[in-house]
C-alpha cells in the first residue's frame, strides 16, 4: 500500500462507495448485482472485515442474499439453523448487534461457539431497512476479536443507510418494471385471443361465442393455457408459407 | 379543523389536488373499477382548461387500447387516429415527448388525421402528453380543444402535472391488481371495444391469407376509403355484412 493508483486507492470514505453504488445503473442491473455489490463495498471500505454478507427476511424467511465468501454464508446460515443470532437480531430489530468475542459471548452461546469453530472472533451485524415486509441486514465479519474500532463502527452505520436507500429505490424499479410487464402481457394476451377467434370465426364460420368455446375445449382437451392454445392458431395462420387449416 | 377553510383560501389546492378530489367525487357516478380510466379522463377535463380528454395504452410497437374518454367526441377522436394511423398521440407515444398542436400544426403534420377530425368533430387543437413511468412510456394522454378554447390557456405545467397523476392512479390499481389477468380497467367498455379490432384482423388473417399487420393495413385503408371508423369496419366485418373479397379488392387496387 505505497502511492497506489488512484483506481487501487482503497476507499476510505462512505461517501466514495455511495457513489459506487449510484454508479448501478437501473434497467442494466438487477437486485441481486446490487447487493452483492453492496457485501463487496462494506468488505472494501469497512477495516477489519474478513468477510461480508446480506440477509433478507422474506415471509419470515431468512437467506443470504449476497456474500463475499464462504465464512460469511456459514455463520449467516447457522444462525438461520438455529433461529437467532446476530444477524436476525439486527435486521428484525434494526439495531446494530455486535460480538466483540465470540469465546465471552453469552447472549447466543450456542452460535458465538460455532464462530469461533469458524474462526470469527468478532462480527457486526447492521440493520438494512428495505421496505415494509422485507427485513434487511448487512452483515460483517472479522478473524479477530475487537476487530470493529468506532471508526468501522460509524462507517458501517453510514454505509448502511445509504445502501438502504439504493436498495429501497431498485426494489421500486423493479416492481414498477414488474408493474409494467404484467400490463404489457395482459393486452397482449387479451389481444392474442381475439385475433384466434377472429380466425376460428372465419374458418368455421361460427360467431365469437362459438370461437371462445372452441378455445376453451381445446385448451381443457390439451390441458395447455387458453392463451397458448390461442397463439399457436394466430402463428400457424399468419405463418409466410400460408400452411393453415 | 376549523382553520381549514380559511387555510384554503389563502392557499388554493394545487392541480394535483383537485384532480384528485374530481376522481374521487365522480366514483359515484361510474362506481365500476373498469371505469376507472373514463373517470380519470373525465377528472382531467375538468381540472384543465380543455373540452375533452383520452387516455389510451400502447402494446405490441403499434396496437393501440383506447382506456377512457371524458365525452362522445373525445371517443371519436381517438378512433380517428386509430383509424388513420397517425396524429398526434402517436408521435407523442413514439417520441416520449408532449405535443402540442394547434389547427395548422395538425393539418401540415397529420393532413390524413386532419381532414377526418375538421369532418368529423369541432375538435381543433391537441394537447397529446406521454404517460411515462419509471421504467417506460406506456399510453398518452390526449387534450381536445374546440374554438374558441385553443392551446394557448392550458398551462403545460398543469396539464403535465395532471398526466403525472394519471400515471400514479393506474400504478397504484395496478399494483392491487396483481394477481389477477391484468388489472381490472383493462375490462374499459372503450377497450373492450377496441377487442373485436384484434378480431377482425384474426378474421381477415384466415378469410384471406395474410399477415396480421398486412390484415391491419388492409383494414385501415378500407376503413379510411368508406370514411369509416375503424371500429365500426370490425363490427361489419365479423358480422360479414361487408365481405372480405370487398377488402381484397382494395388490396389488389392498392397493390
């Protein structure tokens, strides 16, 4: 760590990898690339972390959602295992939960036991506030014990919030995006079925009630959705080598 | 409580507040969700200085579902430049940005739409807004101005501020509405409408052996020929009382 490169300037301030982040461009991204690249950042900027990882508390469901090695998925799983611990502490609380040695712990024996077995001695666990009905946290973890001074305390808390927002805001994209897909899916899907009846209508000379009927039975028949059954007919007429029946 | 009204009178509802107070007064008239869009269109003109509003969603690069229309004429409207294929709520779709067109303006740009709009209605000027989300721009939001109103009294500002609202109240629908079939508005007697288009264009697909956009085309012009609307077509069409060679001949007239 002599004149490093600006590029290998290890960062230093909360504020460098809030830029990091904002740097994940919506639309090119995806929930998953951004927490990981959350994990990846507190692991970077944080001292005194070995490793990092993010849980998320889905239905009363725990898993890692992001992690920057096998120590940190281990330790989060086991507290899933056992139902408590840090980590779900910090994320269903939203207050920070620190072990500053896992051989003195006594809150969670059967868990700091297991980390010491794993060889962490110390760990962070930060809440991660996502929105209403998903709980969040940001987990870190460090070989030694006291491996988290005030300053790592502070930068943890700060980064964490800034992530919660980048978190909070790409959850709102993608359910927007969601939003829009499934109305663009409907019209399509609506529009698709005309059009079959429309061709039912013409080859068997019958009216549009008579059109949906046929669908439907060829859809129970075939026990294929109404709308497959409706897009085959569409793609077999409009097919360029005029095949159709 | 009691500070309210003299509170109101010092600060007057911003736009958005009175839109949303026109939606909510006119659930009682139009109880029904999938009247959810008339509702809004009908909101807008009200709120705005403008004779008619639309609202229409965009699919499938060029199908068009008209949604909700505060009034007949603002229906028609619609139905015109579904029916000639341009206009100004197409190019506002296609460019992502409001148009604002005045009489001249939609005769030199439009002349096809133009000339069935000055038959067919007293509507003059267009105020066409993009309905745009965070992701995407999904519909339009069409202004209708009838002399001697005319673009120049709407504030672009307000009627922004009023399509931004548009887009709130169906993302907020939408998002109820998640598990079903697509949300329930897209039930819009306009749409449904609109539906026995995708019909006609499935029933010249058979009847006569071409693609759906050569149907569309076929359907379009036809409709555009016999001063048609192109819904009404559909409905001749599917109930065969305009026969398809008839569409065919224009085909090979055209061709």
């Amino acid at each position: 760590m002599t004149t490093a490169q600006p590029a290998d300037r290890p960062l230093s301030d909360p504020r460098d990898a809030v830029a990091e982040l904002a740097r994940l461009v919506f639309g090119t991204t995806t929930m998953d690339a951004m927490l990981q690249r959350i994990a990846d950042l507190a692991k970077e900027l944080i001292s005194g972390v070995e490793d990092a990882s993010v849980t998320l508390i889905v239905n009363d469901k725990p898993g890692t959602a992001a992690c920057t090695g096998g120590l940190a998925l281990d330790l989060d799983e086991s507290q899933y295992g056992l139902g408590h611990g840090p980590c779900l502490e910090a994320a269903v609380g939203e207050e920070i939960r620190e072990i500053t040695d896992a051989r003195e712990e006594t809150r969670w024996p059967d868990y700091a036991r297991t980390a010491v077995e794993r060889g962490s001695l110390s760990s962070l666990s930060v809440p991660l506030p996502v929105r209403e009905g998903i709980h969040g946290g940001l987990n870190l973890y460090a070989v030694e014990a006291d491996g988290f001074d005030d300053d790592a305390r502070h930068m943890s808390r700060v980064f964490a919030s800034y992530a919660a927002v980048a978190v909070h805001n790409m959850h709102l994209y993608e359910s927007t995006r969601d939003q829009a897909e499934h109305l663009d899916t409907a019209m399509k899907t609506r529009a698709v079925i005309e059009q079959a009846k429309g061709i039912l209508m013409s080859q068997r000379r019958c009216d549009a009630e008579e059109a949906f009927a046929l669908l439907a039975a060829a859809s129970q028949r075939s026990n294929r959705k109404l709308r497959d059954i409706a897009r085959a007919i569409v793609d077999g007429v409009t097919a360029s080598d005029g095949q159709w029946k | 409580m009691t500070q309210r009204g003299s509170q109101d009178a010092e600060s007057p509802m911003t736009i958005a507040e009175r839109f949303a107070v026109a939606v909510a007064r006119s659930a009682s008239d139009l109880p029904g969700v999938e009247l959810l869009p008339e509702r809004l269109a009908r909101a807008c003109a009200e709120v705005l200085p403008v004779d008619g509003a639309g609202i229409s969603l965009f699919f499938a690069s060029d199908r068009r579902l008209p949604l909700g229309a505060s009034d007949d004429q603002a229906a028609v409207t619609e139905r015109l430049q579904f029916t000639v294929g341009e206009g100004p709520c197409l190019t506002a779709h296609a460019s992502g940005r409001p148009v604002v067109a005045q009489e001249a303006e939609i005769g030199s740009r439009w002349p096809a739409f133009y000339d069935e709009l000055v038959t067919r209605t007293a509507v003059r000027d267009i105020i066409s807004l993009p309905l745009v989300d965070e992701t995407r721009g999904f519909g339009a939001l069409d202004l209708y101005l009838v002399p001697p109103n005319d673009v120049r009294a709407v504030a672009l500002s307000d009627a922004l501020a009023v399509a931004s609202e548009v887009v709130s109240v169906f993302s907020r629908a939408g998002r109820a509405d998640r598990d079903r079939e697509g949300p329930a508005w897209l039930d819009a007697p306009a749409a449904e409408r609109r539906s026995l288009v995708w019909q006609a264009m499935g029933f010249v697909n058979a009847g006569l052996e071409i693609s759906s956009d050569d149907a569309l085309a076929l359907l379009r012009a036809h409709a555009y020929s016999e001063g048609l609307q192109l819904d009404d077509l559909a409905v001749q069409v599917l109930s065969r009382e305009i026969p398809l060679e008839r569409l065919g001949f224009d085909r090979d007239q055209a061709s």
